[in-house]
C-alpha cells in the first residue's frame, strides 16, 4: 500500500476550523487508499509567543529549557489533529518525537537527527491507524528533548518519509507552491510544476525559504519526492525531487534579490603572498562568514580586496579588519551595506552557453551597474545597488522569459 507524509506548517492548522479541514485533506487521502503518517508544526505564531514568553521570563533563557518549552507547541497540534480526525469517524494516534523514536544530537535549540527507530509507527499503520507527529522535535541520547531549529517540522516530515521509504512527501503551507521569482516584487511570476534539489537549494539559500533548508538536503540524500502544496485550495503545488533530463532544456528556473548583506572593500593592499590568507583568517577567527570575494588585478604594489557578509556580521568584519589593517598595510576601508544580491539559478546553465551575457546585457540595458560577480554551476550573482533590486529583477525575469511556459533555449533567440 502506497505511504504518504503529510505535514501541515502553523499557519494551516492555526485555529479548529483550519484543523478540522487539515483533518479533511488527511482522510481523502487515507481513503483513497493510501497509509498516511501526518507531521504538524505548532499552531499559528505559537513557538514565537513561547520564546517571546520565556524571554521576559529570563534574558538568558537555558537552552534545555527553551527545548522543553518549544517542543509544546507541536505537541498541542498532533493532539488536536488526532482529536480532528477522530470527530471525522476515523482512526489516528498522535505521539510526540521522543515516543516515535527520533534521536538527536544534543545541540539544543539545533538539534540534528541521529536515527529513527520506526516500529512504533509500523505498528499503528498496520493496525490501519493515521499517525499523527509533532514536528520539530527529538530527544537525545541522554533522555533530553531537543527542537531541530526553526523551521525544523519539514525535516521531520522528509527524515520520516525516508526512514519509512514513502512515496511522497506534501508539504502544506500557505503559498501556492514555488515560483520563477517572488510574486510580490513581479507579478507576472510564474509558479513552477516541478525543481530540481539542487536549484531549490540555491534559491532557499538566497532567500525564497518556502521549505526548511536541511530538510531539501535530507530529501536530496535519500531521493525523497516533496511536493509543495497550497493547504487553502486545491491546487497541485511544486514538486521538488531530482533533476532529470528534461529539466537541462530550462536554462534559468527562478530568480531572487536577496538583501541580507553587506560590502566591505580594503583599498591599497600591499600586495604580497598571505594577505588575503591573513584577512580571511581573521575574520573566520570572529566567526564571520564571507560570501563573494574579489581581488582587483595589482597596480604599483597595491591591491583592492572586496568581500560581502551578512549585514549583522558588518559591524565586527569592520571592526576586525580596521584592526589588522596597519598589518596588511591597507590605505583605507570602506563599507556598504546598501547593496543587493541579485541571482539567476537554473540546472540548464551546464550545458548552455550565454547565460551570463544575456544577465548583464540585461542590467546594461537598465543602466544597472554590477558591482561584483560570482558563479557556480548552476547560478550566477551579482551584487548591485539596493535601491535598483526590484527592477532589476523584474528585468530579468523578462529577459529568461521566465513568466512563459519553459521551452528549449536557442542562444541569442
Ligand atoms: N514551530 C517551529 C517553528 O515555528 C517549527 C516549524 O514550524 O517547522 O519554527
Ligand atoms: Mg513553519
């Protein structure tokens, strides 16, 4: 009998009359036939009312703490969803992470899940039983319950699908499915049928986090199908599973503007071996992330270095580079953090050519100015203004024809 996990995000299940049409969605699919394992998140902003909570409780609330806290939320929901299907006529049993077997590591409030032992979940499915489990959560090997990290339901919901070899993974949320841009900045965005791992994972990395991040590796990791679907009509979503052929002919599949970080340049490097190698010691030593890195060919000796990080991060990359730039013997620095991250992202850039010419052609033609560059196999960034991200991106999304149905790219058509 086929096996699918269902998992229903807060904002599908925040009140009786959303649970009780989850409840819905569940039976029509235990009553065609299949056998249904139900993964919930906790109702609405419930987790964020419990942090705020234990933050005017203590400034510095214990990490175990926050994990017994936190973890209620999902707890609640699996409960009331069993309740929901039960007033239905149905059968369901729900059970918190620890009692369906999922063991963590012990990093609180970011745990990792080590194993499932799954037979408790075999057990009531063979009994014809939907099982119902609250997400997010785990326990250690020392007995502690540990939450995942926000977020951490769909990895849940992918974790289990893999251990229990499931043939598709829904994930119910509050948007259609996913998109060749965010449909706020463009309108004429177009939603996708289907993305390969790879792709949504360049896209959630710059922004666009419709699933948990970890959970799309997880389901790269064991071939899990994870269909993302609208919980409020009926619509058949996006489905994300791994690349096949077809999906080469899409040069581009999506495009964001991400706006979450900043610039720094050093100006007048000495430019001698280790520089760069001392500059980015330093700041990994600080705990700082960089990003995009350009070095600018040397004139007279000297060299300009500049790197983006986080924009929270801005502050101590400053303070950390001022502080060895006597050292590297720099002239000046300079920082900026009214940038933006413009990306095109698309499995068919492997095998096709003038992708990048075509992106900045575009920016030209909107007298954009690019003011950095990187690439990877499958994406290609620019940072930017700020203040011109919207249109670039709509421009864009023009240019690689993103808002028409995906036929075969011919270059310079
Ligand atoms: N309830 C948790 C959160 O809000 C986990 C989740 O929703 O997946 O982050
Ligand atoms: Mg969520």
């Amino acid at each position: 009998m086929p096996l699918t996990v269902q998992k229903f995000g807060g904002t599908s299940i925040a009140n009786a009359t959303h649970i009780k049409s989850a409840a819905k969605r569940v039976i029509k699919t235990y009553s065609a036939g299949n056998k249904v394992v139900v993964v919930v998140s906790a109702r609405g902003r419930m987790t964020d009312e419990l942090l705020e909570l234990a933050y005017e409780i203590n400034d510095r609330p214990s990490s175990r703490e926050l994990d017994m806290l936190l973890s209620t939320g999902e707890q609640m929901s699996s409960a009331l969803m069993a309740m929901a299907i039960h007033s239905l006529g149905y059968p369901a049993v729900s059970f918190v992470g620890r009692q369906v077997g999922i063991t963590t590591d012990s990093f609180h409030t970011n745990a990792r899940i080590i194993s499932i032992n799954a037979n408790r979940i075999m057990e009531e499915l063979s009994q014809d039983k939907i099982v119902v489990v609250a997400g997010y959560q785990g326990v250690d090997e020392n007995d502690n319950i540990t939450t995942l990290g926000r977020g951490g339901s769909d990895t849940t919901a992918v974790a289990l699908a893999a251990m229990l070899k499931a043939d598709i993974c829904d994930i119910y949320t509050d948007v259609d499915g996913i998109y060749t841009a965010d449909p706020h900045i463009v309108p004429e965005a177009r939603k996708l049928t289907k993305i390969s791992y790879d792709e949504i994972l360049e896209l959630a990395s710059m922004g666009a986090q419709v699933v948990h991040v970890r959970s799309i590796e997880l389901a790269k990791n064991y071939n899990v199908p994870i269909r993302v679907r609208p919980s409020f009509n009926d619509g058949t979503g996006t489905l994300i599973c791994k690349e096949v052929s077809e999906m080469e002919k899409i040069v581009v599949s999506g495009a964001t503007v991400t706006k979450n970080e900043a610039k720094i340049t050093i100006i007048g490097v000495y430019d001698k071996p280790g520089q760069a190698a001392k500059i980015f010691r330093e700041l990994a030593k600080e705990n700082v992330n960089v990003d995009m890195i350009i070095q600018n060919i040397g004139a007279h000796g000297l060299t300009d270095v500049t790197f983006t990080v986080l924009k929270g991060d801005l502050p101590i990359a400053l303070a950390t580079t001022e502080r060895i730039k006597g050292e590297i013997k720099a002239k000046k620095i300079i920082a900026d953090d009214k940038i933006a991250k413009l990306s095109v992202v698309g499995v068919g850039m492997r095998s096709h050519c003038g992708i990048a010419e075509r992106l900045f052609s575009t920016l030209s033609d909107e007298k954009i100015n690019i003011q950095m560059i990187s690439t990877s196999e499958i994406k290609i960034s620019c940072v930017i203004e700020e203040g011109q991200a919207e249109r670039a991106l709509i421009a864009v999304h023009r240019a690689f024809e993103l808002d028409k149905e995906p036929q075969a790219f011919t270059r310079g058509a």
